[in-house]
C-alpha cells in the first residue's frame, strides 16, 4: 500500500478541498479577461443555449437565460451566475413577405458568484445578442411571434474577473 504523507494540511482544509471538488476548487483567484459565447438553435421557447467561456478559464455547459433577471452558466466545474444591465431596447427587422425576422440587442453584466470551482467568483463586462429566425405563416401572414420554423441566436461578450 502507498501512503502519501500530508503533513502541514490541516482536517479542515482537507474537507473543504474534497467537497470544493478537489485542489483546484479550493480557491477562485480568477483574474484577467474571459470571452463567452453562447448558441442556441432552438424553435420552441426554450431559454437555454450552449455555452464556452475561455481566456482565464476554459470551460463549457449550459447558459440559461430567462430574458430578465439573473443568467445561470450550468458549467462542468460549477455554476456561474450573473445579472444582466444597461441592456439596450431590442432592435428587430421583420421582412413579412420572406416571414424572416432579425433582431440585435447588448448590454453590461455583473458577475454575481458560482459554486464549485467558481464559488467567489467576482467580475463585470458587456454582450451583444444577435439572431435571426423564420416564422410560419398562419392563414396565409406571417406570424413572427409564433413558435419560429428556424431560429438561431448567439450571444457574445468579454468580462473582466476580479
């Protein structure tokens, strides 16, 4: 049998790097320049798009935005919440006869805090939102508010951690 010797560590930090998820949870420290990229294609009224974050940390999951309120990053090493602001009026283009509907949108963001790896995670930046979908025609109009034949939106920012 192999012994690792621990000496120095005391049982508390133990237990609290086990459940933090190991070494690497045990603290934030993040700091520097994140970029973020979120994708969705679906149709129906789902607020869920794939997510990656990369710069300071690399890491991928779900975003789930709700519209207002806060965002909750599902990600593979912990959650990361924030809170959108400043968020400028949506601007939508509707081509009626094509039934075909663009619209774009930005704003700023704060970093509320996370659990597992990200539990204590702090920083603030901005987005830009874009998409685009095909609605159906119902008696013969379109119908651009109705769940969309096609549709792809894709968020993108930078933050600033710490």
């Amino acid at each position: 049998m192999h012994r690792t010797r621990l000496a120095g560590i005391s049982a508390a930090t133990l237990v609290a790097i086990a459940v933090a998820g190991g070494p690497a949870a045990a603290s934030v420290g993040f700091s520097g320049t994140e970029h973020f990229t979120f994708v969705s294609t679906a149709t129906g009224n789902s607020n869920r798009s794939s997510a990656i974050l990369t710069g300071a940390f690399v890491d991928g999951g779900t975003a789930i935005l709700p519209g207002k309120g806060k965002a909750t990053l599902a990600l593979r090493k912990g959650k990361i919440f924030a809170q959108p602001s400043n968020q400028s009026k949506a601007k939508m283009t509707v081509d009626k006869t094509a039934c075909y509907a663009t619209f774009s949108q930005s704003g700023k963001v704060k970093l509320t805090g996370g659990t597992g790896a990200y539990a204590g995670i702090t920083g603030h930046g901005s987005f830009k939102s874009v998409g685009s979908l095909v609605g159906p025609f119902k008696n013969g109009k379109c119908d651009v508010n109705a769940s969309p034949v096609a549709a792809q939106f894709a968020t993108s920012g930078t933050l600033t951690l710490g």
